[in-house]
C-alpha cells in the first residue's frame, strides 16, 4: 500500500494528504485493447471474462482536473457495454478523443479503467481548479463537457464535445483513483456512506432529467406515470421523483421478487410484465405490440382509472412500441437508453394521430445534477443501495447488472475497507433512519440466471 492510501485510510486531513506523493500505479478495474474481439460469434458475452482488475499507471493531471481517491463506485450499464465491446469497442472512442492532441491524448492507451460513477477524497488539484481543495469529499458527476464550446453554455448535454466519462474517457471511477475534471464534482452528502452516495449520481440525475427537470417531461401533481424495470438504477429513482412530485407512480418488474421490492420503495400500482404476457427481452410483434399493449392500458386503468400522461423508457426494443401505443393522447414517452435494444418499433398511426410525444434524453447538465444531489443531501432521496462487492470482484457485480439479476444499485468498495464508512453528519442519517436510507437493501439477494 502507498504512504498516501495509507495517510487517507488513516483519517488524513488536508495538509496531510498533500505532504504525501502520489503513487505512480493504481489499483483499478480495465479493460485490455487486446481482448477486443474475444466475443465475436459468442453469445453470451460473460463481462467477467474482460473485466480485469490490477495495476495500471497514474496519468499526468490537466490544469482544469482533479484527482480523487475513490472510496467506492458502482455499477451501470454502460461498463456492461464497456466489457462486452458493444455496440462498437470504447477504444473506439479514446482513438477519436485522443486526435485533439494536448492532454486529450492520454485517453488513448492499450487499457481502459471503467466507471462512470465515483465517491471519494480529492487528494490532488490542478493549477486551474478554483472550487476545490485536497481533503474534500466529493461525488463525480459522469459528464465531461468542452466548456469552451458554444452549446455548452445553453445545456450541456448538447455540446458536440460531451462526453461520458469512464466510458467514452478513461480514467473511469471502478478504481482506487481517478481522474475527473474539476466541472464534475458535487459535494458529497454528509448523511450517507461512501458506498451509498457512490451509487447515486449518474442514474438518479438521469431519471431527474428525463422527468422533473426543464428538459424533460416536467411531471406535476397526479400525473400518471409508468415506469418500465421500476426496481432498476433508474426506475427506482424515478419512483421516488414522481412521488416526490405528487404524482402516481406505476411500476413494471420482471419477477415476483422485484415486485415486493417496488412495494417498499412506496409505488402506487406494481405490475408484473409476465402478468401480462409478455415475458423475456425479446421484441414483440407489431400485432403482439398492439395486444399487450390493450392488455397492459387495461391494467393501468383498472388500478388508477386512466391512462398514463409520461412513460419512463429505457428498455428499448422489448418495451418502446408499447410505450407508445399506452401513453395517453397528448402524452409523452421519454427514453434515455435501450438495454434490450436499439431498434425500436412502434405504430406511428398511434403517435401522430394522437399527438403523442418521443423526448430523447441522455444523462444531465451540471446543474440538474446539483439540483438532484440537493435533493439527497436534504433527505428527500434516498440511495437505493442492494448489494455491495469489493474491487476485486467487480466482475461479479457487474455479471449481476448484466444478465438484470440485480435491484436497484450494485456498489462497488474501492479503497473502503468496509462499508458505513464517510458519515460526517450523523444527526441527519439518524433522524432519517436506516430504512428509509436503504429501502431496497438485500430486498432481492442475488439468484441463479433464470430464477424469478
């Protein structure tokens, strides 16, 4: 262990931290360029078989940069696409990153550390970092913009220069230390733990975009909203902002199991999709669309008495067609990925003809991410926290995530040795209280591939 991982994991204070060097290898979670390849013709692309845990080198620190060591991460999808080199391989993306040339190039390497979520301690500042100093705890957001790019500066998901960090950049938070642009960083709420507040950021500030923020649907009080994989990263959050926003909150799960956990998480209408018939990932016909769809719109009015004004979609092909065909007229689908596929198709009679809406959505700008952490660090979310594994066994974690065994958030321990750890405010996560701070905590423990 290195004098200032050491320094750290021993309560370090501020000029403690800088008296120690940084160490010039890390521990971190990478993908190997060479692998690429190694699942073609294969079908099932088994995550744990690319993921590779061990040393890699520290990178040289931009002026605008920070480096962080990370206490604990977490999993999304994108390190399962990471991992599985699909839909195109992320060193794809760290060629035509490095191609701006300056610290731009450093992305560009025959490894790639993954991870898009992070909670830790700056230990580092570059020479043009204002906001933030070594001993800090912080949260990183997973976007990079290019702040000197027009769009930016109307909403940053716009820029042509954005960019996912610890998947279109390396450098990723699945690690011991990352590196992050000081333009990533919020504070990291006192009330939760390392491993908590690692499992937020990236899927609630994207769930608070895609419903509450001003480019997205803009809920209000007692709409009706359904919300496909509702006990996932994403829907779980998106239950409680729809709550949160007086509305009705209709969730679909996958399993009996899931069904249960929704329940505590304080969901209005809980169905499950093999209740329907409609089972399996695979995308229905267009006149099995139509059919679940009556089905599913049935159900939904049967247990509120109408239909849905916004469907929260990020399912993709199994779902979307669905989506549109249940929203009400005038209603809105938003989406913001496709975890069972990119190729959606939908009845475009029941789109037009009843001017329904499609609103593309894609992670969140700087400040509905703070506006979101704000929430968490009033209490008014909660993390979603179900199971935690150590970094040498992100494999795992992440072939959880992959093959959807998983509820809520999957954390990741980096440099924590256990978990509880990073509380400064105790008064608040007692008068909150361990329930409420863990709704979804060992709600569906892992099983077997195929179990319900």
């Amino acid at each position: 262990m290195d004098s200032l991982t050491e320094a750290l994991l021993s309560g370090a204070g501020p000029d403690e931290i800088g008296r120690h060097e940084l160490p010039t290898e890390y521990e971190a979670a990478h993908l190997l360029a060479a692998d690429v390849g190694m699942f073609d013709g294969v079908e099932d692309k088994d995550v744990r078989k690319s993921l590779h845990v061990g040393r890699v080198p520290m990178p040289e620190l931009a002026p605008d940069e920070v480096v962080v060591a990370v206490m604990a991460s977490s999993i999304n999808y994108n390190t399962v696409w990471s991992a599985t080199f699909a839909p195109v391989p992320t060193f794809e993306f760290l060629k035509r990153g490095a191609h701006q040339g300056g610290y731009a190039a450093r992305h560009d390497l025959p490894h790639h550390v993954v991870g898009s979520d992070a909670a830790g301690i700056v230990v580092r500042v570059g020479p043009g970092v204002r906001h933030w100093k070594a001993g800090d705890h912080v949260v990183a957001s997973c976007v990079q913009v290019d702040e000197q790019e027009p769009a930016t500066h109307a909403d940053a998901m716009l820029g042509a220069g954005q960019k996912i960090w610890g998947y279109e950049t390396n450098f990723g938070g699945l690690a011991h230390y990352s590196v992050v642009r000081a333009s990533q960083l919020l504070p990291k709420p006192a009330h939760l733990t390392w491993e908590e507040s690692a499992g937020v950021l990236l899927t609630a500030a994207t769930s608070y975009r895609m419903l509450v923020g001003a480019n997205g649907a803009r809920i209000k009080q007692g709409d009706v909203v359904l919300i496909w994989g509702a006990t996932g990263g994403l829907g779980a959050f998106a239950v409680q902002m729809v709550k949160n926003a007086g509305g009705i909150a209709v969730g679909v799960v996958s399993a009996a199991r899931k069904a249960e956990a929704l329940r505590r998480l304080g969901c209005d209408v809980v169905i499950d999709r093999n209740d329907i018939g409609m089972g399996g990932d695979s995308a229905p016909t267009p006149e099995r669309t139509i059919e679940l769809g009556k089905r599913l719109g049935r159900e939904i009015r049967r247990q509120v008495g109408e239909d849905p004004h916004v469907v929260f979609d990020y399912v993709g092909r199994a779902t979307f067609g669905i989506s549109v065909f249940v929203v009400r007229k005038g209603g809105t689908v938003v989406t913001c990925g496709s975890s069972t596929g990119y190729d959606h198709h939908f009845d475009n009679r029941y789109l037009w003809m009843n001017l329904k809406r499609i609103l593309g959505s894609h992670a969140a700008n700087l400040q509905e991410q703070a506006e979101c952490n704000r929430l968490f660090r009033l209490g008014h979310l909660s993390p979603i926290l179900s199971e935690v594994f150590p970094l040498k066994d992100v494999g795992e974690a992440a072939r959880l995530v992959q093959t959807n065994r998983h509820t809520g958030k999957v954390g990741v321990l980096c440099l924590a040795p256990q978990e509880g750890l990073g509380v400064t405010d105790p008064v608040l996560r007692e008068k909150i209280g361990a329930a409420r701070l863990n709704p979804l905590r060992d709600a569906g423990a892992p099983v077997p591939a195929g179990v319900s």
